[in-house]
C-alpha cells in the first residue's frame, strides 16, 4: 500500500520518524511507481538547493553600516581599514573609486556622515593615509583599483537555458534611429 | 562558521556576520525583489539589535530572524497585491500601455528561472517552501512560525514542490 | 580617448586644493570630492531581450535589465552567457565639451554553431555620438533581413541608454 506523496515529501525532509522512515525506504525499494514521485521531488529539492545564492555583500555592508551608525555605542567601535599610500592619490580619485566600488548610497553615507567615516590625509613627505572606519568587505580591492582605471566588476546575465541563438550576420550598434531609417 | 566558541552566547557581530547571507537569500527567494529583501533583512536585524541583551545561541537567534522575516514578508505581499489591484485596473483605463512604462515594470535584474517559479507560487506555499530548503527549519519550527499544524506544513511543502517540478519542466521545453 | 579622460579630471583637480610642502598633515574633506563628481555621474542602462526568429511584433520571449553607476571615462562591463554563445560588452562614456555623449563600446562574440564544432569568434570596437536618453541598439549576432533561416533559433537585442545620474528624492 503506497503512503500518501505527501509523505514522501515528509521523508525527504526527514520528518518521518523511526520506525515508519524504515517502512517507507523499504516500500521505495520496491515500488517503482513511489520511487518515480520520489525522485521528482528530489530533483526538484535539489534544483532550488542548486539554485545559486544571491550576490549579498553590498546590501551586508549597507545594513550593517546603517545598524552601527545607529548605535555605535551598543555595537562598540568599528574595525578601522587604514592604509598608508607612499603616494599622493587626488581626493577625487578615491572618492571615484569608492563611489564606483561601493554604489552610491554606502558612498554616500560614509563620505558625509559626521561621525567622521572617512579620513584622507595628505602627508608632508608626499603620501596619503586613508581612514575608512566601517566594516566593509573587500577594501582590498579599492585598494587596488586606486590609480588603475578598472574598478568595475562586470555584470553576468545568464541567458534562457536551452534558447539558442544563431548569427544572422555581423555584430551591429548604432543608434535607435539609424536603425529605423535603415528599415524603410 | 569557525572561530565561534560555542560555549558562550554570540556577539551581535558574530551572529549577524553569520547569519545575514543566510537571511537574504530567505527574504529574496520569499519577496523576489532585492531592495525589499535588504529592507526585511535590515529590520530583522534592527529588531534582533534592540534584543541585544539577550542574545541565544545562533539557532534560536536563526529562527527568531526567519519569524521576523515572515511577518515583514507577509505584509509586502499583501501590499503588493493591493498594489497589482490597481495597476490592473489602470491598464484596463488607459488606451495602451507603453513600451518604456512596461519596461519600468520589469524588474531591473535577471530572475532566475527558480525565482520565477518561487514567485508563481501563493505566499501560503511559497513561505513554507523557502524556509525549508533555504532557512533548513524543521515542520514543527515552520508550522510555529506561520501558526500552522505539522501536518499542514508538510502538505504545503509538497504542494510547492509539485508545483515548482512542474513549472520548471515546462520552462525547459522550447518556449512556444 | 586618454586626452578625454584628462580633460574630466584636471578641472576637479583643479578645484581641490593642491597638493605643497606642509609641515603638518593636513586633512580634507571628501565631501566636495563627491558632490562634484556626482555631477558627473551617468546612470547606464543595459537592457537585453531575447527574440523568437519570426520576430514581427517584436515581442521578446525573455529580457533582463542592468542599470550601472559610472563616470566619463569609466567602463561598464556586462556579459551574457548562454547555451552556445557569450557576448562581453564593454561601455565607456565620454563627455565632449559640446556636452555630448560619445560613447566607446567593445563587443566581444564567441558562438559556437550546430554545424560545425568550432567556436567562432568576433570583436567590434564602435564609437557613437548620442545624447542623454538616446537608445541605442546592440545585434551582437547580426540582424537578418531576410527570411529566418530556421525555427528554433533566437536573436538577441541590447538597448545601451545614458542619462545623468540623479539623486532618489
């Protein structure tokens, strides 16, 4: 007798206890038609488990930013990212990048909060020491795109599976209207 | 999650270092759209903030956010069906919906075609489901969570996955 | 296009104030770094729709959409991966002094068609004036004027689309 499919899905789960988990693997054994119903729910499991996680460390930032700045107190101070460049780096330059690197709202709330967020020192000697107290993953990279000019990461857009494309010819740009005329 | 010694209650910094990915992706496969997700989360993690004297282990501290996450959840789904209410009857009053305006409607990011799927579902099937396979909580956690019996978790579980497999197959097949 | 981007940047530099000999550190504040730069900032709008072969409504069967920060001067990277083939579009916006938009793209194709196994390659470099708001239009595959040549094969379109970038109210 085949349990409901709703108990399968219970089973996936490891909801069943013992002894009944034992009497449905043994029925799965041998029933083909449970274990085709079982196997859907499976793959299905495993497709949303596979399903990739979503890219999460801006809005961790940002959160995380706006939680300190509103009890400091509570959550003691910030880690501080302090780095000496031996380098006089323009001010425009690294807030650039930060912009860039950070988006416009985390930028935003760093460069003007008046808790003092972001320090930029100019050194007699002719370096630049820079001061970002708040808890931001990956300022290594800033660090890095400083002076260069790449500091964007490229956006992947993944195209509908099983679509396939074909070339009807040379790749083409050109504005909406050239087009247009073009048709006619 | 190295490093956490089990034997005392975690820091704030410690749960929310821990937690927060996992929380996202809760709110976002459950609402479908990133600004509300980080919103739910930032609440969330405001709320557990305002708790911070008492903090539990990071399992409670789990459960606790994945309460709040539906209780925020729940009312952006029922504003945005009010929402879709009036939008539907504004199309039926305007002459003809333009292009520009309907690309404003559509989401600026790629869905996946699991967020799709999640999204077809009634919140009533899609919440289950998302905290089960992202939130890892038991029936009995789940059911506590929405007010629910066991039972009905698992009947709920079994109907979004039904109709998850289903949505899925079809989407493999060549669109027509 | 090295001399574009000096052009953006000296007038800033210029503003701020100029790097001498001091005994003392001195501090500055980054906050008019960012309100001029944020007058500089473009908004990019990327948005790719995939097309069935008798496309004659134009309706998609699937779009995305990616709207990117950036500076003149700075590149907006996007690729899209499909089954048999990945586009990488690179977008870097200039400002001229007439107050246009000239915009450098790069369009890298790889494909890999049915018949033969090889993967075909291809690499454009365009140079477009437009203004802000001006749509302009990316066939990383070609667009065909004739007949299509087969039913199960798709097209896919870009939009590339600049505007200032503005503060949410």
């Amino acid at each position: 007798m085949c349990p409901d499919n709703g108990i399968l899905s219970a089973y996936l789960d490891g909801e069943i206890d013992a002894p009944w988990n034992k009497a449905i693997a043994e029925h799965l054994a041998s029933c083909d038609l449970c274990r085709a119903v079982f196997r859907r729910l499976e793959e299905t499991h495993r497709v949303l488990q596979s399903d990739e996680a979503p890219e999460w460390t801006e809005a961790m930032d940002r959160v995380r930013l706006n939680l300190g700045s509103r009890a400091a107190g509570v959550l003691g101070r910030f880690p501080l990212w302090k780095r000496r460049l031996p380098v006089p780096v323009p001010v425009a330059a690294l807030v650039a990048a930060l912009l860039l690197f950070l988006g416009v709202s985390l930028a935003f709330t760093l460069l003007r909060s008046n808790v003092g967020l972001v320090k930029i020192t100019l050194a007699p000697a002719g370096g630049t020491e820079i001061q970002i107290a708040a808890p931001i993953s990956n300022l290594e990279s800033l660090l890095k795109s400083l002076g260069g000019e790449d500091m964007t990461h490229e956006d992947i857009i993944t195209l509908p599976k099983n679509v396939r494309l074909l070339t009807s010819g040379q790749q083409l740009m050109g504005t909406e209207a050239e087009f247009l005329r073009k048709k006619k | 999650m190295s490093g956490i010694d089990y034997g005392r209650p975690p820091s704030f910094d410690e749960v929310y270092e821990s937690l927060f990915p996992l929380i996202y992706r809760i709110a976002l496969r459950v609402t479908g759209d990133r600004e509300i997700a980080e919103d739910l989360c930032h609440e969330a993690f405001i709320k557990l903030m305002e708790r911070a004297s008492f903090l539990p282990d990071l399992e409670q501290s789990k459960y606790w956010l994945i309460r709040v996450v539906k209780n925020l959840s729940l009312n952006y789904e029922k504003k945005r069906k009010r929402e879709k209410a009036a939008y539907t009857k504004l199309t039926h009053l305007s002459v003809g919906v333009s292009e520009s305006s309907e690309k404003k409607l559509l989401r600026d990011e790629t869905r996946s075609s699991v967020q799709e799927a999640l999204d077809a579902l009634p919140y009533s099937l899609r919440a289950p489901l998302v905290f089960r396979e992202y939130g890892g909580l038991s029936y009995r956690e789940i059911g506590s969570i929405l007010g629910i019996s066991e039972n009905n978790v698992k009947v709920r579980v079994f109907r979004a996955r039904e109709r998850i497999g289903k949505a899925l197959a079809e989407g493999d097949e060549h669109v027509s | 296009m090295r001399a574009a981007r000096k052009k953006v940047v000296v007038p800033i530099l210029l503003g701020l104030a100029v790097l001498q000999a001091h005994s003392q550190d001195r501090e500055i504040d980054p906050n008019e770094a960012l309100q001029s730069l944020l007058s500089k900032a473009l908004t990019i709008t990327i948005s790719a729709r995939v097309l069935p072969p008798d496309a004659l409504d134009d309706q998609a069967i699937w779009n995305a959409e990616t709207e990117k920060l950036t500076l003149p001067g700075r590149p907006i990277k996007v690729r899209l991966d499909g089954d048999n083939v990945r586009i990488y579009l690179v977008v870097t916006p200039y400002i001229q002094e007439s107050g246009e938009i000239l915009l450098l793209a790069q369009g890298q194709v790889w494909l890999s068609e049915p018949t033969d196994k090889e993967v075909k390659y291809s690499s454009t470099f365009y140079s477009i004036p437009v203004t802000f708001g001006e749509k302009v239009l990316f066939f990383p595959l070609g667009v065909s004027s004739e007949e299509p040549r087969s039913k199960d094969f798709f097209n896919i379109e870009l939009e590339i689309k600049i505007v200032p970038y503005k503060e949410s109210p």
